[in-house]
C-alpha cells in the first residue's frame, strides 16, 4: 500500500491509502460539499466515518459502502447520540 491523491473529473478527490489504484485504507475524500474521513476497503467505505458537511459533523458507521446507522450527530449545537 501507499499513500496518495485521487483527483476525479467531478472535482472531488480522495487524499489517503490506495491499493491496486483504489481507495484502501485510511483516508479522507472530498465531495463538492462533504469530507468523509475514515477506512476503505477496496473503494468501499468501513467502519466508522467522520462525516462534516456545511451544516452538521456526523459520525457514521458504514459496512461495505452501505450506511448502517449514526452514533453522534451535531447540528446548530445540538448534539443527538444513538447506537
């Protein structure tokens, strides 16, 4: 594995780990709007994720690319925890 960037053609772009010219690893992908800060495995998020978007800083849990729930969401200073 080695460390590197990914520069897609929608403008967004992916700074981490890569394996076989994918995302594997750690890392840290930014879309046009969110940073999605966490583990990949073969292109496909794992794990628990670190999500910030313009209004909120999540904290996910993903299992092969799929969301599978939030453990701490915080918005306008609010501050929701679940399992």
């Amino acid at each position: 594995m080695k460390k590197g960037t990914f520069y897609y053609k929608n403008g967004t772009k992916y700074i981490g780990t890569i394996r076989d010219n994918k995302k594997h690893g750690d890392g840290i992908y930014y879309s046009s709007n969110n940073v999605y800060e966490g583990r990949y495995e073969y292109d496909k998020r794992v794990g628990k994720f670190n999500i910030t978007t313009p209004t909120s800083k999540i904290q996910a849990i993903y299992s092969d690319d799929v969301l599978h729930g939030y453990y701490r969401c915080e918005e306008n200073n609010i501050i929701s925890e679940g399992d």
